[in-house]
C-alpha cells in the first residue's frame, strides 16, 4: 500500500481589523478539525534568511491529503466563516503535498 502524501495549508495574514476577525478567529478549528486538520504554525518566531518577510503572521494547517485539505476549504462549515477573514485581513494562501512518511 502507497503512503499517503500530507498536505500543508500555509497562509501569511496580515491582520487589519481584529474585530471583524474575531467571528473568525473564535470558529475556525471547529472547521478544519472534522477534516483531520491539524494547527501546527501560528505565528511565532521568525527569521528572513531569503527574499521577502512575509506581511503577516504564518499558518499552517496540516491534513492527511490533497483531497481532505480541499475539502476543508470548500466546505460549508468553513466558506460560511471565510468572509469574517476577508473583513478582518489580508492573507495569501498556498496548499502544498508534503513527502509521504517513509516509516
């Protein structure tokens, strides 16, 4: 049997009203937690060794898959919460497949 490859949801936002965010902030792991979501980055510290420093704090959501990931995003529970982020912040999101553990 193949090894699943796990995907990474990375976002870098830039909070620019905190309280149009707060909905947000309050809900969102009940959305990603029925997907096998995992919250493994939320801000911190951090360091530019290349390029450009990201304009807001990172994120990074892991899932088992590709396909659990998209799901997450496209799922209702999540898109009816997705605009108290677009009020409340700037963010550029990526899905990344990770390396299939080899273990």
């Amino acid at each position: 049997m193949e090894n699943q490859k796990p995907a990474f949801f990375i976002f870098d936002s830039k909070i620019t009203n905190i309280e149009a965010l707060a909905p947000y902030i309050e809900k969102v792991e009940e959305t990603y937690k029925p997907f096998g979501g995992k919250l493994i980055v939320q801000g911190g510290k951090l360091e530019v060794f290349e390029g450009y420093a990201p304009q807001g704090i990172i994120v990074v959501l892991r899932f088992d898959n590709m396909e659990k990931a998209k799901a997450w995003y496209a799922s209702d529970s999540y898109q009816a919460i997705i605009s108290y982020r677009h009020a409340g912040a700037q963010a550029n999101g990526w899905l990344v497949e990770g390396l299939a553990e080899t273990i």
